[in-house]
C-alpha cells in the first residue's frame, strides 16, 4: 500500500515557488524603474517643456513690445497675445505637477514729467511684467519699459537686455509710448492683449514750443546696467541730449533733454484684455 505522508505532501511541494519569486522581483525592478523615472527622467523631460515655453514667450513678449510702439506711434490699435503657461505632455504610470501658470500684469503707475523753465507737464505710464511659474527651471520676469525688454537675471538685481531702446535712435528724437490702464492675467491660457492708441492722453500745450525740455522718465533700470550706454550713443550737437538717472528714489528716473517741443514725440496706449 502507497505511503501517503500528509507532512511530504503539503511542505515539500515548491512548484508554484518559483513562479512568485520571478513575480516580486519583476514587480520590484518595475517599482525601482518608475521610482527612478519619476525622480530623475520626467523632471529633465518638463524642464525642456518649460525651457521651450520660456523661449516663445520670450518671442511673443518681444511682438507686445514692438505692438504697444506701433500703436502709439502709427495710431493703429494691435491685438497680440501672449500663451501664459505651458501644459506638459501626458503620462501614464507617471505623476506630473501641475501645468505651470505665468501672470502678465502692469507695474503700479510712474509719471513722465515734461518741463521747461516754468512749467512741468506729468504723464501717467506703467511697466508690463512677464512672471513665469515653472516647477523646474529657474527663470526671473520679463520687463516691459519704453521700449527696452529685458529679463531680470533670478538671485542678482542685474538685467538681460532681449530688445534695446528706442527712446532715441538717431539723436534728432525722442520717442515715448506711454502705458495706460491696469491689466492682470494668471493661468496657462493664451491671452489677447488689446492696445488701443488715445492721444487725448497727452497734453504739452501749456509747454513753451521753443524752450529746452528736460523729461524725467521712470526706470526700474539703473545707470551703470543700461542707460550708460545711451549716453554713448548721443552727441553734443544732437537735439537729444543724456543728463543721468536719478536713484534716489524707489524708482530711478532717465533725466534726457531735448532742445525744444519740436524734437520730442510722445503718445499714450490703453491696455485692455
């Protein structure tokens, strides 16, 4: 007769061992290859997401700074927009953060002051900034201010020039575009940006046409990081001439000069969303 052992039987049967041994280390070398794509790979793959979205915001920033001139200068209304966030590609197994939001917002307003020898004209104006909100790369905002766009360098009070000024460009000019109104946009959405020209704004009647103008024109930027260059650029003969920037308020100012009314242009542009 047949010796059935219940004890041989049930513990020294090991079939199915194997089977699940080869299962938890799959399992484990799966769990480990996520872990390490979460940790390492998909922040890599998002920041050239960001890095991407920053340099067409960049281009898109540079097409509101040359829309807000023409608008002020042709008398034409311009309709750009600006894609304030980004969205990463999707996952699967994998978690992303949330989509990065950007805010595009007009600074508090600053007066441009026209004066001759008795009188003194103040225009309202405002700076446009650009605030990203990446999750892995690290970027300062973009600036707008009469004409210059540039970026301020994260950690340092120094500025990247992207468009240089065009205040003056030859000598014989000065050309300001004033920025009115409040506007303020968050989100990730792309955003339409309504510039409506209104010369009515602008009022230099009470100014002598034939005395020399001084024009103190508020800057976040300061002499030795950018306007110095300006200086450069002028000669004593021409009909704009540099006097240096006053920093001893909050907000520095250009101090320039003009021989008379005749060689200063300046306009003013609504911002609407």
């Amino acid at each position: 007769m047949r010796d059935r052992n219940p004890s041989t039987t049930i513990w020294n049967d090991r079939r199915g061992v194997s089977e699940v041994v080869g299962f938890i280390l799959i399992l484990g070398i799966l769990v480990l290859t996520l872990t390490t794509y979460q940790a390492t790979i998909l922040p890599q793959q998002n920041a050239q997401t960001e890095f991407q979205h920053f340099e067409d915001v960049r281009n898109e920033m540079i097409e509101l700074r040359n829309a807000i001139s023409t608008a002020g200068q042709a008398d034409v209304s311009q309709f750009p927009s600006v894609k304030l966030g980004t969205n990463y590609q999707s996952r699967i197994l994998t978690i992303n953060p949330a989509p990065p939001a950007g805010t595009l917002q007009t600074s508090e307003a600053y007066n441009i002051s026209i004066s001759d020898s008795t009188d003194t004209e103040n225009i309202s104006t405002k700076f446009i900034e650009y605030q990203p909100g990446y999750n892995e790369i690290t970027a300062g905002s973009t600036w707008y201010e009469h004409s210059v766009l540039y970026v301020d360098e994260p950690g340092t009070r120094n500025a990247i020039t992207i468009e240089d000024q065009h205040l003056v460009t030859d000598g014989n000019k000065l050309k300001i575009t004033t920025l009115q109104n409040t506007f303020q946009r968050s989100g990730t959405n792309r955003e339409t940006v309504e510039l409506l020209p209104n010369q009515s704004a602008v009022d230099l009647s009470d100014l002598d046409d034939s005395e020399e103008l001084t024009v103190r024109i508020p800057t976040r930027l300061n002499e030795t990081e950018y306007w110095d260059t300006l200086d450069e650029k002028l000669d004593t003969d021409d009909h704009v001439g540099y006097e240096h920037v006053d920093e001893s308020g909050d907000i520095n100012y250009l101090v320039l000069n003009t021989t008379n009314k005749e060689h200063l242009e300046i306009n003013a542009v609504e911002i609407y969303s």
